[in-house]
C-alpha cells in the first residue's frame, strides 16, 4: 500500500501513529496566570547530551487558547516547563490529564495527583513521577500546519525516584516500566530490556 497524506489513506484509522511507535510520553507541567497545567504529550524525546535538552510537538489548539494549548501558552508565558515521565502504574492518571479541561482547571487535581515543587524553576511537578525534568525553554518552532509548534528546552534539574535507582541505573521496571504510546488507543508499558554493544 502506497498512500500520500494529503490524498488520504482509506484505512478506518490514520496509520501514521501507529508507524512511529512506541513513542515516549511527555508529561508535561506548566505553571501560568491562569494556574497549573499538566498535560501529556506523545510527540516527545530527548534531543542533545551536553546540555541536556529534550523537546515536545504540541497539535492543535483549544478555544480559551487561541492558536494552541494551555502547555504552550503557558510556556510562552514563562519560559520554563518540567517533564514528567510516567510509569506503567500511571496509566489511568495521565489519561485523566489529557481531558480538554478548561484553562485555569487544574489537571493535577482531576487526576487525583500530588503537586511538588521543582527545585531549578517556578513550576510545578508530579510529586510521584519516576523522573522529572526541569527545563527552560529555549525556543518554540512553528511547524507546518495550522497549530503546530514544537517547545525545545534545555534540562535545568533532574529528580529521579529513589526505587528507580538499581544498581546505579535508572530503571523504572519496578514502578510498572517506562508508558509509552503506540498510535491509535494503543499504549505499552516497556519491562523488557535487552543489550547490545556498538561497534568499535
């Protein structure tokens, strides 16, 4: 099968997530004007080493937000934002997070989540994540399309679980493993690591 997007697919479902998968989730908080905001977030990575800087794609727009969504116009607002990163056992949580409340309606309290400080930036953070990352923005980057950007920023702090330290390296497995988006309503959570060796 061959198709070009802007022809369409004919399939039931877009197939284009499902393609780029599993695809780590963002969980990202902000802190603006309006309040807190926690929103997840499937367009995400890790992006450079030294320093360290990940960035995150948001699509779309909501009406109380006009051109994008609260992550964004918050970010804007602030210049900072923490990812969270969420474990198998978060599943139900971070669902909850990604209703299309109102600005100013906080996620956290939805989903029933535990607010924490960051230590590097005026933001809040899910006290329970297995990880978080505290980023400044560096910059945000429309895309093609209609409310499409894409928020890089460098990592300001990092918290990680205690239990998720064995020995000496970060491993959520026993928290439920690494949530992960696989397209459509799919999700995984990743147990099952395997290594390898790269060539000299």
């Amino acid at each position: 099968m061959f198709y070009r997007p802007e022809a369409g697919h004919g399939l039931p479902h877009n197939p284009f997530n499902a393609i780029v998968a599993p695809r780590p989730i963002g969980w990202i908080s902000t802190r603006g004007s309006k309040g807190d905001n926690l929103a997840p977030y499937s367009f995400f990575n890790a992006v450079a080493y030294v320093p360290p800087q990940v960035m995150f794609a948001s699509t779309g727009k909501k009406g109380d937000r006009p051109g994008t969504k609260d992550s964004v116009a918050q970010i804007i607002e602030t210049g900072v934002f923490c990812v969270n990163i969420a474990s198998g056992k978060d599943r139900e949580a971070v669902n909850a997070s990604s209703a299309p409340l109102p600005a100013g309606v906080s996620e956290f309290e939805k989903a029933g989540l535990e607010v924490a400080a960051c230590d590097s930036i005026d933001c809040p953070r899910v006290a329970g994540a297995v990880a978080s990352l505290e980023c400044r923005m560096t910059q945000i980057v429309p895309l093609a399309g209609e409310a499409n950007f894409a928020v890089f920023g460098v990592v300001t702090g990092v918290h990680l679980r205690d239990d998720c330290i064995l020995d000496g390296r970060f491993d959520p497995r026993a928290a439920g493993g690494w949530l992960a988006r696989l397209g459509y309503k799919d999700y995984t959570a990743v147990t099952e690591l395997f290594e390898m060796e790269r060539p000299a």
